[in-house]
C-alpha cells in the first residue's frame, strides 16, 4: 500500500538514534531519584542493548552520571546549564522587532508585541507607523489581561492549569470570560473596540511554543486611515498579523496558530 506524501516526509527525515538518546532524556526528567539501565529500557520498550550505547554516549558527552554504586543513571545539571546561555526574550525581540517593522511598513499602522509578566502583559518591542500620524502603544506599557485584545490572546492561548492560575490570581470567576476565550482560541486571533482609546480597533494574534501556549501576542491597535484605506484595512492588517504571527511560531520552534482569517468585529490597544 502507498504511503502518502506526508507520511513519506515523517520517516524520510525520521533520526531513529536521536529518538531515543531524546527519548531517555526526556524519561530520566521526570525521574530525579534515578533509573538503572534495565529500568529505562522497560520504560521505553527497548532492548538493553539498544539502550546500553545510548546511555553510555550521553554520560560521556556530560548529560547523564552514574549515581551512587553506579546503578541508576540521573540527568547532571548541562541541560540546565544549556537552557541559560539562551534568553528567550532575547531571541524573540532578536526575530521579532525587523519583522514588525516590515509589518507596520507593510499596512501603515503601528504594532507591538506583549509578553506575559505576572498578572498582566507588558510591551517589549514597538514598531510606529509610518508618516507623519499614527497611534502606538509604549514600550514598557503594562497591558491588563481581561480588557485588551494583547491580554486576551495571552489567557486563551494557555495551558488549562496555567489559564486557571491566573484568572484566580485576577480575582475573577466569570462564565462569560471563559466563552470568551473559547471564542478566541477557537479562532485563532482577539479582534475588539478599545476601552481606552474611542476610535481604535484592536487585533491580536499569539506567537505559540511547542506546547501550543502563547508567548507573545502580536497587536495592531487600528485606527482608519483616510489616505491609505486598501493598506490599512482590517482585512490587511489581520492577514499581515497572522502570517507573521505563524512565521514567528515556527521560527521560535513552536506551532502555528490555526486561526481563521474572518470572525466578528470588535478591539482593544493592549
């Protein structure tokens, strides 16, 4: 029987090695108190011998140590010694801010990216308008997460557990929020007036990790312009967003949003 083209793709490019050396990672993660060889092998249907080469390889290469009379294998600390030479915020401004130029270049509006910091987002990147006129949001602005497009997009596009943690923290148990972001996950992308600001629009859509959790909401606070109404239009402005927003995801190594380029009206600058 064929395969198709997709599944052509996933074992072409398979690194069956790899696998498993991620594999035993992965396992030993979870178990700080230690594994044996033997047990590491049940855990991950392999045979020991398979398994025997890996282990071996990644204690030399400094990843795994032999504890105690050298029975079960435990992580050292160079994963967590490779995690801190890399700043995510660093990376994501690093691939974020040249593309958010081109974007409000690309539509004449200005946009910024908000991350989440404790119980609200904060603006860390900023790109204005060009020409003379324009509204933008500051750099090191605080965005609340229950009133704007930016803070929506960060509480919808969280683990379950992690979006529990935070509405409790903010004080708030509301049937109607959790509808509403439904609403946003479901499409993808908040799109609603501004509480602030009469007259602007906003639309934001999530830069996603590997576990689908959003770690920057990309927002364009809206205003109509006179002079460039094709550009500038809400259409423009949400499929520009959202190629970035993907292109950014996968960049980050994370997933795309699969969000739908129609839905309702409605904005908010945050």
């Amino acid at each position: 029987m064929a395969k198709s083209d997709d599944e052509l793709s996933t074992s072409r490019y398979r690194a069956p090695a790899l696998e498993k050396g991620l594999d035993i990672l992965e396992l030993l993660a979870e178990r700080p108190e230690g594994l044996t060889q033997a047990d590491v092998a049940r855990a991950l249907g392999r045979s020991v011998g398979e398994i025997f080469r890996m282990l071996n390889c990644l204690v030399e290469r400094g990843y795994l140590t032999q504890q105690g009379s050298g029975d079960r294998y435990v992580l050292t600390l160079k994963l967590f010694e490779l995690s801190h030479r890399h700043d995510p915020l660093a990376r994501l401004l690093q691939e974020a801010l040249p593309r958010v130029r081109e974007l409000s270049a690309r539509v004449h509006q200005s946009c910024h990216v908000v991350v989440l910091h404790d119980d609200h987002g904060i603006v860390v990147a900023q790109a204005d308008a060009p020409g003379e006129m324009g509204f933008a949001v500051r750099v090191g602005a605080r965005v609340p997460l229950l009133s704007t497009a930016s803070g929506r997009v960060l509480l919808a596009f969280q683990s379950d557990a992690d979006r529990a943690r935070l509405i409790e923290r903010l004080a708030v148990s509301d049937v109607t929020l959790e509808r509403a972001l439904a609403r946003v996950r479901e499409r993808g992308y908040e799109d609603i007036e501004s509480t602030r600001i009469r007259g602007v629009h906003d639309y934001s859509y999530p830069v996603l990790n590997h576990r689908g959790a959003a770690v920057a909401a990309l927002t364009v606070p809206l205003i109509a312009r006179l002079d460039k109404p094709e550009e500038s239009h809400a259409d423009a402005v949400r499929q520009a967003l959202s190629e970035l927003a993907q292109t950014l995801s996968r960049t980050l190594g994370g997933v795309a949003s699969g969000g739908r380029m129609s839905g309702e009206r409605g904005g908010n600058p945050g």
